[in-house]
C-alpha cells in the first residue's frame, strides 16, 4: 500500500512489503508405543521376589560345583602349587582359594590335608582356618541374602522346625557343637545357618573357635602323612576318629529319643 504525502508536499513512497514467516513443520516420526505403567513394576518384583534370588543361588552353586568337576582346583591346592608362590603370599593365595573350593563343595578334610602337605602343621592351620572361616562367611552371607526369604516359609515338620529354634536361639553353641562333632557336611551348617535367624557375628565366632581341633589334626596329618607310624601321625588321626564316633553315638541317641517319642 502507498503512504500518505508528507505535509511539504513530498512525493509519497511505497513502504517494503512486510516479512511474512513460515514455519516449517517436521513430519512426525513413528511414536513408540507406551510401555504399561504395571510392566516395570511387576519386572521389578519378579526379579527382587525370593523364589527368584533363590533360583539365582541354585545356578552359582550349580556352575561352582561343575567348575570343580571340570577343573578339579583340589588337585592344584594339594599337588600343583605354583613354585613362583612363597611366604606369606602363599597362604593368603591359598586360603583364598580354600574358601571358594569349599563354597563349591570341595571336601574340607581333603584341604586341611593338603594345607599341612604345603606349609607344615602350624602354617598350615592357620591357612586352613582362614579359608574356613572365609568360605562359611561366603556360603551364609549367599544363603542369607538369596535364600532365606524363599526357604523359611518351607521349614515345617518337628526335625526342621527344631533345628531352626536350636540355630536362631542358640546360635553360638549350636554352631560349635556343629563344627567340633563332625557329621553335618560343612555346606549344610552353613546354608542351614543362613536359613535361621543366627547372627552374623555368632556364626563367625563359632566357625572359628569350633573348626580349630579337627582342622589342626587334619593339617597335621597332612605334614606327617610321609610318616604313618609317627606319634605325631597317630595322635592326629585319633583327634579326627574320637570327635566322630562321639557325634555318631550323639545322633544314634537322638534319632531313638525323637522316635520314641
């Protein structure tokens, strides 16, 4: 459009046109579809329920037991030692490895054996201890976080229900009687402990004084095995046989009292 003349009588002129912008819309891409508010949160619970965590323990101890069927580590603790290992990083190297080979359920007499065969009675004890003490902290740190939500609802029955008030009430000497009477396999009493209401620090504690006597004389056995009809030797394998003919004789006992009842 014209402006308006001045009033001095100036030629009128045509102002610019105004600027007209477009907006330039972007085509829309492909929405994904909503994910139902309910979905994650029931993921969520099925993964965190009990009967999962406790599926996840079954496989790990699954694939613990098969690593030791395949690779057998038993025979590199007592036969095959690394010559480059010596000293203190020996022991520690070794109860380190005790401890796992017991969680995937390496027998411990076999260890405490072996343990002797290595470093002599003394060191050997005190390794053997250490990877005892280790491997149950393991095995009830994983029953108790992955298994007892799911396996304490299962306790029913008089024998099951009677080991659980013995553990959770009495936990300290429960526990030592269990490791100093050997005839409970040393994985049991561990998940058996965790399913309970035991302490950690009573379960620790037990561990560690009870396991002293029979692993002792089995370290010893171990260092002396070379000399069968040695007074060392012979003491040793009556501290292994005493304690489990007086836990078998204990058992008989019980087994007639709970069936006369």
């Amino acid at each position: 459009m014209l402006d308006a003349t001045n009033r001095s009588g100036g030629t009128a002129t045509a102002s610019p046109p105004a600027a007209t912008t477009q907006l330039a819309v972007a085509a829309p891409g492909p929405v994904p579809a909503p994910v139902p508010a309910g979905l994650n949160a029931r993921c969520t619970r099925v993964l965190h329920s009990p009967w999962s965590r406790l599926s996840l323990l079954v496989l790990l101890l699954a694939a613990a037991a098969s690593a030791v069927l395949i690779y057998e580590p038993q025979k590199l603790l007592a036969h095959g030692w690394p010559p480059q290992l010596g000293g203190a990083a020996a022991t520690v190297v070794f109860a380190v490895a005790y401890g796992l080979c017991t969680v995937a359920f390496v027998p411990r007499p076999l260890l405490n054996l072996g343990a002797g065969a290595l470093f002599g009675s003394q060191l050997g004890t005190g390794a053997a201890l250490a990877g005892t003490v280790l491997g149950a902290g393991i095995a009830f740190g994983l029953g108790r976080v992955l298994g007892q939500d799911a396996l304490r609802p299962l306790l029913r029955g008089r024998l099951l229900n009677a080991a659980d008030g013995q553990l959770s009430r009495h936990g300290f000497r429960s526990m030592m009687a269990v490791r100093l009477f050997p005839g409970v396999p040393f994985w049991a009493a561990n998940y058996g402990a965790a399913v309970s209401r035991m302490g950690w620090l009573p379960f620790l504690l037990a561990t560690a004084l009870g396991s002293v006597p029979n692993t002792a004389a089995y370290a010893v056995a171990g260092a002396r095995a070379s000399a069968p009809t040695s007074p060392a030797f012979l003491i040793a394998m009556a501290c292994i046989a005493v304690p489990a003919l007086v836990a078998a004789v204990v058992a008989w006992r019980k087994r007639h009292h709970l069936r006369s009842r």
